[in-house]
C-alpha cells in the first residue's frame, strides 16, 4: 500500500489517483533498477568464479611444467606462482567490493520501496546488516572475506614447497 500522507486533506479523487499512480511507478522503476544491480552483482560472482578457475589452471600448468622438465622450484618460480597468487587475489578483492558496493544500493533500493509503501512488518531478511559500513569495503574486499583463505592456502603451499 502505498503512503497517502503526501495527499492534501481536501483533495479529489484524481489527485490521490495520481499519486497512488506515481508511487507505483516509483516502485515499479525501484524493482527494475534492483533487478539489474542483482544481475551485475551476479556477473560479478561469476568473474571471480571464472578468476579462480583460470588461476588454479595457469598455476597447474606452470608446475606440470617444472615437473616434466624435472626442475627443482628455484626463487625465480616461486615468485612466479606468488605474483600470479597476489594478482588474482587483487582482482578477487575488486570484485568483492563492487559485489558488496552494488548490495547496499539494491538495500538502498528495498529500504526506498519500505518507505514508499509503509510497510508495518519490519522484515529485514533481504537486507544488508545496519552496522555494516562502507568506509570499512576497501579492508573488507582485500582482508576479511572468505576468498582469502583460498589465497592464503596456496601462499602457503608454495612458500612450503621444496
């Protein structure tokens, strides 16, 4: 339902039709624009999915390489496969945070269409947490995400391998 408050006591029944009429247009534009940051959200899970898989595919390479041609890991292929770690863990961390930049402005979007219709049922089960800030996005994208023990876990390997 929409909230007639922005109706004037004494107005006609045209006038509040034309309101009930914007805001459902108001509403309807908020559902598309929110189905198309969820897309873009959703293209950019899918690239950091593709990322990972390229990764683990040019690191599987480079080192069937190096056992084939029966080469010990020197410093110079462990700093490749370290580069390449740190470049696709940076190219993760980007598509975290516009992941999560994009989130808040759908949150934006649901918090706006609440408003608009007054909901009285405080359902907050498709938002983002209210202490959650974006000052914090950048740390967050390239330090406290789950995509980071992946990362971790290959430095790891390769720092221990002989």
């Amino acid at each position: 339902m929409c909230n007639h408050s922005d109706i004037p006591q004494e107005h006609s029944v045209e006038e509040e039709r034309n309101t009930v009429k914007n805001c459902n247009i108001d509403s309807e534009i908020d559902w598309k624009i929110i189905d198309q940051l969820h897309n873009a959200v959703l293209n950019f899970s899918k690239n950091s999915m593709n990322a990972k898989s390229i990764m683990f595919t040019l690191i599987g390479v480079i080192v069937a390489a190096l056992l084939n041609n029966e080469r010990a890991f020197g410093c110079s292929e462990k700093l490749l496969l370290i580069i390449i770690v740190i470049l696709f863990w940076l190219y993760d961390s980007f598509t975290y945070y516009y992941q999560e930049k994009l989130r808040s402005q759908i949150d934006a979007r649901f918090h706006s269409l609440r408003r608009r219709h007054s909901s009285k049922e405080s359902n907050d089960e498709f938002t983002l947490p209210d202490n959650r800030s974006s000052c914090g996005r950048v740390w967050r994208s390239l330090f406290w995400n789950y995509s980071i023990l992946f990362y971790v876990i290959i430095l790891v390997i390769i720092f221990c391998w002989h």
